[in-house]
C-alpha cells in the first residue's frame, strides 16, 4: 500500500504579510534558497519514514 502525503505551505514574507490563495511567491536568491531547505527537510523526513519500515 502506497503512503500518500498531503502538504500545505503557506507563505510568509519578511514583511510579515501573508500570499492568499493564487498569489505568486515573488523569486529572489533568499526565497530559492529557502524552498530548497524546505524540499531537503521533507525528502529527509521521508527517506527516515522508509527506513523505519512498515508499521505493524
């Protein structure tokens, strides 16, 4: 059986505003830099979560 993940980000810039729905996050270094830290940190939580094996 096939685990399926469901994530949802909400996006908060640095002047404390909040994107909506359909917003686009604006592209700069800082904000790239901060989804690939986002990205490892789930990928490593999931390669830990595939190690530990199926729940009995």
């Amino acid at each position: 059986m096939t685990e399926r993940y469901e994530f949802h980000f909400r996006h908060i810039l640095k002047d404390g505003t909040i994107l909506k729905d359909g917003e686009k996050l604006p592209v700069t270094p800082a904000s790239r830099a901060a989804f690939a830290r986002a990205l490892s940190i789930l990928l490593e939580a999931r390669r830990k979560k595939q190690e530990q094996g199926p729940v009995a």
